[in-house]
C-alpha cells in the first residue's frame, strides 16, 4: 500500500510537471507565433517599402536620363566595378549638398523661361532696329534742319538788306525827307552767337523835323505812312500781281495824300491796286472809280467810271457797262 501510494504521488508530479511543460511549450508557441506574425507584417511592410523605393528609384534614374542624358545603370556599374572609398564617398555627399544649396538659393525655375527669352530677344531685335532707323532718321533731319537753316540765314540777310534799303528810299519820298531804318534785335537768352531767324526787326523813323524814334512813339499818321513804306518796300523787293489796301489814307492829310498817290503811280507797271477810300485826292489819282449810289430811296445802284471817259466839261461818256445793267434794290 506504502509503495501504491508512493507512485500515485510521484505519477501525479510527473502529470504536473508535463502540464507545466504543456503549458509552457503553448506559451513559447504562442509567442513564437505573435513573433512570427509581427515578422510576416514587418517583411510586408518592407516589401511595399522596397516596391515604392524601386518605383521611385526608376522614375528618378528615367528623369535623370531625360533631363540630364545620364544613365543610373551605366554609371552604377562602373562604380561596382571601381568602389569609392569612404572619402571619396564624403567628397561626393559634400558635393551634393553644395549644389542642393545653390539650387534652392537659386528660388523657383520658371519653366518658359526660355519662350520668354526667346520672345524678348524678337522684341529687343525689332526695337533695336527701329531704334536705328530713328537714329538715321533724326541725323537726316538734322543735316536737313542746318541745311534749311544757313539757306533762310542767307535768304534772310539778302531780303533783310534789299527790304532795308527801298524802305529808307520809300520813307523819305512819303515823308518828303527825313530818314528811317530796319534795325535788327538780338534774341533773348542766346547763348552760342547771334542768330537772325531767332531774333525780329526794329522800325526806327525820323520824320522831318523830328528826332530818330521808335515806331511805337510815332503819331498816328506817321505811323501809317511808315507802315506803307514798309508795305511798298516789300513789294519793290518781290512784286505781287495784285494788292488791296482798305482805308489806307484815312489818317493822312492832304500833302501825305498827294505823295502816298504819287508813290503807288511807280509800282502800277508790276502791280494792280484796289484801294478802298474816302479821299478826292486818292480818288483823282485812280484809273477807275467804283461807287454804289442811291438815285432812287431804296434802290442801290452800282457804278464805274474811267477817267478817260470824262470830258473837260465834267461830261461822262456813255459806254456800255455790264456793271450798270442790274440795280440793286434794298427790301422794303
């Protein structure tokens, strides 16, 4: 009974024991398991890692052949088949890091840069030949403009000189002496020289009896008679075909009258004159004489006479006129 006894208790130690062993070997198992299954998520992940590195690591090796004509694979070889060294490899990293740098200082690349560039160079080519058509162009018109102006210099002086001198042989004739001059007036402000297109002409006169003096401090009809010597002098110097002058000898008197009569006798040969007046003594001196007149009240009438029509009596001779043919009639 003693040794029944004795091996229930050492079989029921041996029974605890290998559940012991059980449950430990379940434990390892289970832990061998979690083990292995945190393994088979890891290798998954780094499978995805590895696929995502080798998708970038062709893109990256097909750009770098696109943009830089470098092939990876090429380059890779020869590396394997020459192993840097550790410094050489360090070199190469401070390398990179450098130009990284440089790139990033260098801010954002503008992909159209080059259209641009492109796009401006057309634009400065064309600017630049327009700007040298406008250089020729303004060194033209200034050998034009210094051309035109030593021409009108000397047109100027010669009309300047020849204006003077039949004006003072005009003045003395109206005047019936005295004297008179054209004066030139230095411009304003100039600075290289005196220039005569720049500046203007002074009219002095000297009536008989008086002192030389401006224009400006002439009686009224000496101003006229001044203002016509000019005119005449003016046309001595480039006749013209026709001329009207209005009211002219209005401010005249009657020896002025006579004289101003007598001077435009000598230019009738180059010249027709209409002269507009209410003096007798114009009127004598004239060839033809229009007038309107009131015969009857309301009925205008207009009129010609020639001088050579009129008899020593005061008779006129009647002639036929297509100037007498229509009245003119005022409404009532």
């Amino acid at each position: 009974a003693q040794a029944a006894t004795h091996e229930l208790a050492q079989s029921r130690a041996a029974r605890r024991a290998s559940e012991r062993i059980r449950i430990e070997v379940a434990s390892a198992v289970a832990q061998t398991r979690a083990e292995a299954d945190a393994l088979g998520r890891r290798l998954g992940e780094v499978d995805l890692r590895r696929q995502r590195i080798e998708m970038e690591s062709k893109a990256l090796a097909q750009r770098i052949r696109d943009d830089y004509g470098v092939d990876v694979a090429v380059v890779a070889a020869k590396e394997s088949a020459t192993p840097l060294t550790q410094a050489e490899r360090q070199a190469l990293r401070e390398e990179i890091e450098s130009l990284r740098q440089e790139v990033q200082s260098v801010g954002a690349v503008n992909l159209e840069s080059l259209e641009e560039l492109d796009e401006l160079e057309n634009r400065f080519a064309q600017l630049s030949g327009q700007y040298q058509d406008l250089s020729q162009a303004k060194q033209s018109l200034a050998r034009l403009t210094a051309r035109i102006n030593t021409d009108s210099r000397e047109l100027f002086q010669a009309t300047y000189e020849t204006v003077r001198e039949h004006f003072r042989e005009l003045f003395a004739r109206l005047f019936g002496g005295g004297e008179a001059d054209l004066l030139m007036v230095e411009p304003s402000g100039a600075a290289d020289g005196d220039d005569m297109l720049e500046g203007g002409v002074e009219i002095v006169a000297c009536p008989p009896g008086k002192e030389l003096r401006s224009l400006s401090l002439l009686s009224g009809g000496e101003k006229t008679m001044t203002c016509v010597a000019l005119l005449l002098a003016l046309f001595r110097s480039r006749p013209s075909p026709f001329c009207l002058l209005d009211e002219v000898d209005a401010a005249l008197d009657e020896a002025n009258v006579g004289r101003f009569s007598g001077v435009l006798k000598d230019f009738l040969g180059a010249t027709q004159f209409v002269v507009i007046t209410h003096s007798k003594r114009t009127m004598s001196g004239a060839d033809t004489i229009y007038g309107i007149t009131m015969q009857e009240s309301g009925v205008s009438k207009q009129i010609s006479v020639r001088f050579e029509d009129v008899s020593e009596d005061g008779h006129i001779a009647l002639r036929q006129r297509q100037s007498e043919a229509t009245p003119l009639r005022r409404a009532a």
